[in-house]
C-alpha cells in the first residue's frame, strides 16, 4: 500500500536527506537541499526517550532508536495518543501553582518521604 509522498529537502548530487539536518546545504557535497517529493519513509523499532523540544508552534519528545543512534521529533499530540490509558504506577502528586493556574507535580517515590 502507497504511504503516500512528502515534500522534503534532499541533497541534489547525494540524495542525503536534509529534512533533520541543521545545516540548509550538503556538507559532503557542498550543495543546497532543493525541495523534493519522496515516499514517506517508515522506521519500527525500540524507541528510548532522550529529550524533548519546544517552539513557539509545538512541542514533543525526541526519541533515539539505539541501534543507529538516531534521533527522531514526535510531536505532542501524537505521544498522548501513544500514551493514553498508560497507567502511572505507584506517584506521588504534590499541589503546585505556576502563576496563577493550579496543576500537580509528579514527585518521584525517591523524592517522596
Ligand atoms: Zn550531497
């Protein structure tokens, strides 16, 4: 089945992908990503969560598939449809108030007393 095509930016002489890079260029073959469309690719896997990012537009968990060593964005909204109806075992919640909204902190069971 056809996943489907993605605009993405892709070295023209190489083919490197530089859709996850930093840098707008190749630094191999020294040219500029041109925008192209691509099947979609698809890694499954063990995925360790690492760190998480936040911009003005959105936020999420960065995930590393050990074997590669690459990391790999998921958005926000699609780790609470990953993790919805995970229960979480045994936490202590302290009362909290950032400014003037109220919320709970998560206190680890090391923490808690
Ligand atoms: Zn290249």
């Amino acid at each position: 089945m056809a996943k489907g095509k993605i605009n993405a930016l892709q070295c023209p002489e190489c083919g490197e992908d530089g859709s996850q890079q930093y840098y707008r260029y190749c630094r191999k073959c020294q040219q500029p990503y041109v925008m192209v469309a691509r099947d979609k690719r698809e890694i499954s896997g063990d995925f360790d969560v690492v760190d998480w990012f936040s911009s003005r537009s959105s936020a999420g968990l960065i995930v590393e598939d050990k074997r590669s060593g690459q990391q790999y964005s998921i958005y926000m909204s699609d780790v609470f449809e990953l993790i919805k109806g995970t229960r979480l075992t045994g936490c202590t919640l302290e009362e909290t108030k950032k400014g003037s909204a109220y919320g709970w902190k998560v206190i680890t069971k090391e923490e808690a007393v």
